[in-house]
C-alpha cells in the first residue's frame, strides 16, 4: 500500500521541528488520513493538510528536511519564527 506524509497546507503553521507532520500508509490519502488521525485519537485533526505520496520516490531526510527538498515545493521553507530552514 502507498506510504503518504501530511503536514499543514499554510507555511506558517509548519513546524520546523516536524512535530506536526504525520506519515501514514493506506490505499488512498484519505484512507491513510483516517489511519493517521486514528492513531493521534483526533478524527478530523488532518482535515485541510496536504498530503504527499511517498511510495513512488521516498526521500531521505537529514536535520528535518528531506535531501533535495530545495527543488520540492512540497516542504516547508520556513521556521515558526519565519525564518529560512537550513538546506532550503
């Protein structure tokens, strides 16, 4: 089954730490949405994020980010403090 990450679609609301991102498995997005909301015990806490499919390429991640997330406009660039991300 696919392997999907979520994490806030605002900028601003990403964590720099990556505390409030989740990665999950399911058929679909919304079907490992329900899988990840399930295990925060928080039905609809994942409702509006944005989800990447991570089967078909997984990155590795280092201090964070993911490597080569300086050509992904899918992670975050800035910090809580709206500060640039190291790597980015």
């Amino acid at each position: 089954m696919p392997t999907y990450a979520f994490y806030p679609a605002r900028e601003e609301q990403r964590r720099a730490d990556g505390l409030n991102a989740a990665i999950a498995v399911g058929a679909s997005a919304s079907a490992a949405r329900v899988v990840a909301e399930t295990l925060l015990g928080e039905p609809n806490a994942l409702v509006g994020w944005t989800s990447v499919d991570l089967t078909s390429a997984p990155s590795a991640f280092v201090s964070g980010l993911p490597v080569g997330a300086r050509a992904q406009s899918v992670w975050p660039n800035l910090d809580r403090g709206g500060s640039y991300l190291r790597g980015t």
